[in-house]
C-alpha cells in the first residue's frame, strides 16, 4: 500500500457526512465508496505512532542547560506541557504529518523523513497550546477539553502568562534541535514566527472588539469578521500544517502556493464560523468547554448576522443583553439568534463555502501531484463538525 493510499484510510476515519459533492471532481465517487469503519484502526496506529513520539520530545526539552540547573523548572515544564498537548483532537499534528505524505513522492518518505514530520507536528501542538492557555486567560473562560482551564488551577493563576512564555521556548528549542541542518530551517523558523505575529494580530483584533464601548456595534462588520477569522485561525489551523508539509516535502511546484494559501485562508473561514456556532449551541459533553461568547461580547459570525437582520425593538434587546455574564440575557441573546433563523442561515452558508472549496480546488494544474486531493481531506475534517 503506497504512503497516499495509507493516508487515504486514515483520513477517511475523521471524516464525517458530506453534502453532495460538485460531480465534475472526481474524489466525490471516490469519498462515497470509502468504508469509514475499516480506517479507523490505520487511524489509531498513526495516532499512536504520532503519541509515541512525545517522550523523545520531553527529553530533548529536558536537556536543555537552563532546565538541567533548574531541575523543579524542568518538572513544572512537563507537567505544563502534558496538562496541555493532552486531551485534544491533534488534528493540527496529524495535519502537518498527512500533508507531508500526501504531497511527498513515496519513493522519499523514510522513517527518518516521517519521525522529523511527526516532531514538527508536536511543534505545532504546542504553538496550539500556547495560543489556547492565552486565550483561555484572555476569555476567562472555564473549562478546556473536558478540565478546568491551566490557568485556573490553584498552583498556577497568572503564572500562566509566563507559562505560555516557556512553551513556546521550548517549542523553539525542539525546532532547532532536530530542524537546523535542513536545508529548509530557515524557512520553517520564518513560518512559525510569521504564524505567532499574525495569531497575534488576531487575538489582538478579537480581544479588542469585545472591549469596546458596550452600545457600539459599528465595527461588527463582515469584513471585521474576516480579518479576525483570516489572522486569529486560519494562518495557524490551516496554513502552517500544510506549509510546514510542503517544506518537508521536495520539489513541491512554486505555483501551488498561492492557491494552497487562498484554500488555507477559505478552510480557516469555515473553520471559525463552526466555532462560532458551535459556542452558542454546541453540547458541552462534546465540546469539552462551555461556550463564552456572548458573555464576552465576541465578533462572532452569529453576532454580525444578527446585527444584520435585527428589528428596532429586537436591537435593543440586543444591546441590553449582549455582553453580559446574566444567564437570562445569555438565553435571550441565543433566542433572538432562533428567532433570526440564524441556524439555516449557518446550514446555508457552510453548504456554499464548502463548494466554493471545492471548486477553488479544481484551479490546481495538473503537475501539483496530490494537492487537491489533501485539500478535499481537509475539507472532509472541517465540514459539519461538532466539536
């Protein structure tokens, strides 16, 4: 079974109940006739293959100078680091790992070329952990995974904020440990920098929203929705996994980049806009976290639609209600949003990115190998989540 095949049976095991797809591409036949049940196990073996690689980068963090002196900092940087990277779906790990034997010619994909991959998808797991423990602080949200927030157990409180300072160090410290003498280091520095300063400018963007004048909904906008979406989600959910993949790989097509970027940016969309829905109506047993933000005030996707379509009277009561911590105003926010009919509205509109999706990744020419193929598994994973 070639590396492609393999992966397919893999993704396959995620993948959940697709809408129609457009019939000139030629995965849909494919994707219908696939078993779901037998994949799963190739699923848990990659999984396992992924998990087993985690002690080694432990280990490699542990040996760092710093932490060899400071053996209780040491300590508190594992069990920062399993609180953390444990629990999740790894769904930006796997990603990194899939694009690269997806896009890689199988006569090139070694144990070694594989280990490497599975370590930069740790890597990723960990940019993921920071940016979840700041965010976390940043919401005052109270549960992550099913567990009470990092910051929120009693040993750790605001330490947290220099806590995220060190897992991304060590993130650093096992990138330059196993990555410096490829070719390519350089790049996949500049990408995971370029992936935290414009995360930032998300966070910053989406934080700044909900702290604005309370009646002041001017900015609630489409197009503010977007540029939150496009920094605080899709460069670090999408882009990075695939790029990273595409850098391990050789002699990937300079053309494929732009297109890859525009799918990465569509998915990250999509992506945000289920999070957003998933907040306000999401089952808490499945999501593993209680939903904040309306009490927070977000610029979510359903508060812009909303803002869109209220009436006088039901805009007042939206602005008395959003916001705010009151139980009652939460349920009357999420009334006026059933009211709206926002949630066929949402059915719509993921129908229409998802074939938008797509099409765009049709454009692909025909020497850019297994790119479509990786877009539609991603596409796959995104589409109708629950969690």
């Amino acid at each position: 079974m070639n590396s492609c095949t393999r992966m397919w049976k893999i993704w396959n095991g995620l993948t959940r109940t697709l809408p129609k797809p457009i019939k000139k591409y030629p995965l849909a036949k494919l994707c219908s006739s696939m078993s779901t049940n037998a994949s799963i196990p190739e699923y848990k073996r990659e999984m396992e293959t992924f998990q087993d690689v985690y002690p080694s980068i432990i280990e490699t963090i542990s040996k760092n100078p710093g932490l060899h002196d400071n053996p209780d900092v040491n300590a508190w940087i594992k069990k920062l680091l399993d609180y953390n990277l444990h629990g999740g779906k790894k769904s930006r790990g796997l990603a990194t790992i899939f694009a690269y034997e997806m896009l890689e010619k199988p006569q090139n994909i070694t144990q070694e070329s594989l280990r490497l991959v599975r370590v930069l998808g740790w890597c990723v797991e960990m940019l993921q952990a920071y940016f979840l423990v700041m965010d976390d602080i940043m919401d005052a949200s109270l549960t992550r995974r099913g567990v009470p927030c990092w910051y929120r157990l009693p040993e750790v409180g605001m330490g947290a904020i220099n806590d995220c300072n060190l897992v991304q160090a060590a993130m650093y410290n096992v990138l330059k440990q196993y990555c410096e003498k490829l070719p390519t280091y350089n790049n996949i520095v500049h990408l995971f920098n370029e992936t935290l300063f414009y995360t930032a400018i998300g966070q910053h963007l989406d934080f700044s929203m909900a702290h604005r004048v309370k009646s002041d909904y001017s900015l609630f906008t489409p197009e503010r929705y977007s540029a939150i979406v496009t920094y605080k989600t899709a460069y670090y959910t999408f882009k990075m996994p695939v790029f990273l993949g595409m850098l391990v790989t050789e002699d990937v097509p300079r053309h494929t980049h732009q297109t890859a970027e525009k799918l990465c940016l569509d998915l990250g969309y999509l992506f945000q806009m289920q999070d957003d829905y998933i907040d306000c109506f999401g089952a808490e047993h499945l999501t593993g976290k209680a939903g904040t933000d309306i009490q927070e005030g977000k610029c979510s996707w359903l508060a812009v639609q909303a803002l869109q379509r209220l009436s006088e009277p039901q805009r007042k009561v939206f602005i008395a209600c959003y916001g705010s911590h009151e139980p009652a105003h939460v349920e009357r926010v999420k009334r006026l949003y059933q009211e709206l009919g926002i949630s066929e509205l949402y059915r719509r509109e993921e129908k229409q990115r998802y074939d938008a999706i797509v099409q765009r990744s049709q454009t692909f020419l025909p020497d850019s190998g297994n790119m479509p193929d990786l877009f539609m598994k991603l596409l796959e994973l995104t589409y109708d989540r629950k969690k």
